[in-house]
C-alpha cells in the first residue's frame, strides 16, 4: 500500500498531527488504526482523530459539506497513515471518466468513421470479429445471447474485449499456465501495447485493434488486468479486505472499466460520468468476490485461499479449517458476512445500469441477477462450498432472462431520481 505523506505516531498529540492535508475536501475518511486494533470511520474535511485515554475518537469539523465519500486511508502496523485501496482505485476509475469524457467530446473516435478500410482488411476484420463471437458463444452463451441484442459494432467489440479478457485469465488459469513466468506476462504487455499502436499480432488482437480505434477504450484497465495476473503468480494469501479489493480491481473491476465505453451512457442519463463508471466497477468487484465464495475449495486445491485472512481469524477460523472444509456453525457466520458484502456492491452496481445506452442494458442486467444468484445458490446450500458448487439452473437462468430484458426498457428519465453514490 502506499503511504501517505502523513506519518503518524502513536502519541497523545495524535489528533493535531492528523490534519491530513494530503485529502480532497469533500471526502469520506476511513481510517484503520491496526495497531490499536480499531476501526473509525468518517467524512473528511478537516475531521480530526483523537486519542485520548486509550480510545480513538473523531472530532468532526464545523465545515463539513454533504459531498461526500470514499477517499480511505489505512493505517499500517506501523502506525503510518497508507492510501487505501478504494481509494486508489477511485482515482484510477475518476482518471478513466475523465479521459472518456475528453476522447467523445473532441470528436476523435465514434464520429470520424466510417473510415476507408481496404476490402482485404475488411475481412480479415470480419472474420476476426467472427471468431471472437465463436469464442464468447463457447464459453459465455448466456452472456453472449444478450450481446445479440446490442448494436453489430457494440456487439463485435465487446466480444473482442471479452476474448483479450478470457485469453489473458488463461495464461494463469488455463493449461499451460504451469509455464507462466512473469516474464510471459511482460511479453503479453508488449504485445497489448502493440495492438494499442495498431500492430496487431493475430486476428484475435487485430479485432481488439479495431475496436480500440472505434471506442474510447484506454489501455489502462487492460494493463491493470495483466497486473493481477501477476499477483496471481506472486500471492495466494490476502491480509485483509484491502488487499483483495485490489486484486478484484484489477482482474474484474477493470472488465467494467473497459466496458462501459463501447456500452454507451444513455443519451438521457443525468448520471455523471464517474458514478456510471463507479457502479461499473462496483460489478466487477460484486463479481469477483462471488467468484471467489463459489471457487473456496477449488482454489484451496490449488493452495489458494482469497478470502481476507484477518476476517477469517475475527470468526475463529485458519486456513487449516478451509482445506479441512468443514460447514460449522463459524463458516456459516464468516460465509453470511462474505455474502452480505459482495451483495452490497451488486446494489451499488444496480443503481446506474439503467444509465446505460438502452441497448446495453440488457446484457448488464442478465449478468447481474445471473451472478448475484450464485450467492443464493451458497446459502440454500447451507454454506457449504466445500462439497457442493453453488450453480444456477438452467431453468433460474432462463427465468432471469426476461426479468432483465423488463428491467432494461427502464429509461433513465423515467426512473426516480437515483442516488448513485458517486463513489
Ligand atoms: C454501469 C454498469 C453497471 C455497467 C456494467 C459494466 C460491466 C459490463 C461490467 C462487467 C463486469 C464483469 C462481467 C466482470 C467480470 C468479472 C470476472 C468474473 C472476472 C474473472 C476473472 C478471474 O477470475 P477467476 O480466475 O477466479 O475466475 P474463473 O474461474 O476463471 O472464471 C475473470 C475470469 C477475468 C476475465 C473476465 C472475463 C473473461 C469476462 C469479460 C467480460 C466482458 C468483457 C463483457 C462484460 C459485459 C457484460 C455485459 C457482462
Ligand atoms: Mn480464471
């Protein structure tokens, strides 16, 4: 974790010293005092924390406005005041808006087109496209159903993103993923770089290529992706929620990152720019950790454990008892907490599909009840993702379907005014 120009030290002139000026004003402070193991949370300008007679406390400031929200920073064993990882990844995900918002509005991608393309290329392009649909179809069906509904160039390029996204997850997953050396993930880098400078290395990239030329993708959320491939190579253990909030940014938050600028904001939307993207974000955590509570024996066979270490010892519990994978009356407490969270970002997420381009939505909609309904599946299997893997049924699936597609004909401007929680 970064830390913060600010140093604390545990003194009783704690209070004074934590004007944390490196803090936007306007925003939520959370800070995580581990060595005193205690947790305070508040809104920042120019609140304070106090410590006296061994008790943290926050004295608010007379100024505090209303705007405001998730800037956390963490205190580490040390004592030193770190950026917390919602935090960094907030500022990546403002970074992206802004950048997306800079690329439409000087016109340099969507409207020049249609650009003059030589017939040659033109198939290749095709059938490039062709292939990443095949690919999607194969591994994703559901998902790929409700791209059909989108527009051909949406479509095609969310295909592309979605195979770069399943190759990439595969040198570490897949079958050769014994061989994956830091080294190989450097190399898939360059070659993203190069498709990014139109140097496509095979048709699959050649599609991504195209697509990057045709919507404001920015390489980011894609490097980021390769970063948690790596910290997949060097990690099998997470401290604390931090940690694996990080990791989730990078292996799926960024997925939502890359997707909503082929989706589109709805023309209608009033939403900001940074909220869309934060609840985009938000699916992809809700995502992750979903995968993550279905995938627990899975991956402890791969001597792999996700799930925060400092949670599991707060409910009584080591990594010995999730490789014995055992359901006791302390799993089932510890899963209900997981669960409590991971929904909580799907909420989060919920509130800005409808800010989505209305053809956009429906798939949006289809993959959140889909995946949200893992986390049922968990609890009606009385917790136990040992023995069992939660799954939906074909015929939950099919049900969810037309829910989503009643879902996606909701307009932005024919919705309550939503609260977004910008971050
Ligand atoms: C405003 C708003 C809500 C907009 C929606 C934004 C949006 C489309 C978000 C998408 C979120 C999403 C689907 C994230 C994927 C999360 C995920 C499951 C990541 C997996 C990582 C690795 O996990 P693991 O190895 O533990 O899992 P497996 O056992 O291997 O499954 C991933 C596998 C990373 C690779 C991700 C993909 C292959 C999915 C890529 C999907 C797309 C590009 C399309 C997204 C579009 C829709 C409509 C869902
Ligand atoms: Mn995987």
């Amino acid at each position: 974790m970064a830390v913060a120009s600010l140093h604390c030290t545990f003194s009783p002139k704690i209070s004074t010293s934590l004007k944390l000026p490196e803090v936007t004003q306007g925003v939520q402070l959370s800070c995580s005092w581990r060595s005193v193991n205690k947790v305070l949370r508040s809104r920042y300008d120019g609140d304070r924390l106090q410590r006296k007679k061994g008790k943290w406390s926050l004295i608010p400031s007379k100024s505090r406005g209303n705007s405001t929200v998730l800037c956390s920073l963490a205190a580490s064993p040390a004592g030193e005041v770190v950026i917390s990882s919602e935090k960094k990844v907030y500022d990546i995900v403002l970074k992206q808006a802004a950048l997306v918002k800079k690329q439409l509005s000087s016109n340099v991608l969507l409207d020049v087109k249609p650009k003059l393309v030589a017939p040659r290329t033109q198939n290749l392009l095709k059938e490039a496209y062709d292939r990443c649909g095949e690919v999607c179809a194969e591994y994703a069906k559901t998902f790929y159903l409700g791209t059909l509904l989108m527009t051909p160039e949406r479509r095609r390029a969310i295909w592309a993103i979605y195979v770069w996204c399943r190759r990439t997850d595969e040198l570490v997953d897949g079958p050769n993923a014994f061989h994956i050396t830091p080294s190989a993930l450097d190399r898939w880098e360059s070659r993203l770089e190069n498709l990014f400078a139109a140097r496509p290395y095979d048709l699959f990239d050649a599609a991504l290529s195209d697509t990057i030329s045709k919507f404001p993708v920015d390489i980011q959320p894609l490097k980021d992706m390769i970063e948690g491939m790596r910290m997949d190579l060097k990690k099998s253990r997470y401290r604390n929620f931090d940690e694996l909030y990080l990791y989730c940014y990078y292996v799926a938050g960024t997925v939502g990152l890359m997707s909503v600028p082929v989706m589109g904001i709805s023309p209608e939307s009033k939403a900001t720019t940074e909220s869309v993207y934060n609840a985009a974000l938000a699916l992809g955590i809700a995502n992750q950790l979903t995968n993550i509570l279905r995938d627990v024996r899975d991956d402890a066979r791969r001597g792999r454990i996700y799930l925060p270490q400092d949670e599991l010892a707060q409910a009584g519990l080591s990594d010995q008892d999730v490789f014995n994978g055992k359901v006791t009356d302390k799993w089932r407490n510890f899963m209900k907490s997981q669960i409590k969270r991971a929904r909580m970002f799907f909420s989060k997420a919920e509130n800005a599909v409808t800010e989505l381009n209305q053809a956009s939505r429906w798939p949006v909609w289809a993959s959140l009840l889909l995946y949200r309904q893992i986390l049922d599946e968990i609890e009606a299997n009385d917790y136990d993702n040992f023995t069992k893997r939660a799954y939906v049924s074909k015929a939950k699936k099919l049900m969810a379907l037309p829910i989503a597609f009643g879902r996606s004909l909701v307009s932005p401007s024919s919705r309550k005014q939503p609260s977004l929680g910008k971050a």
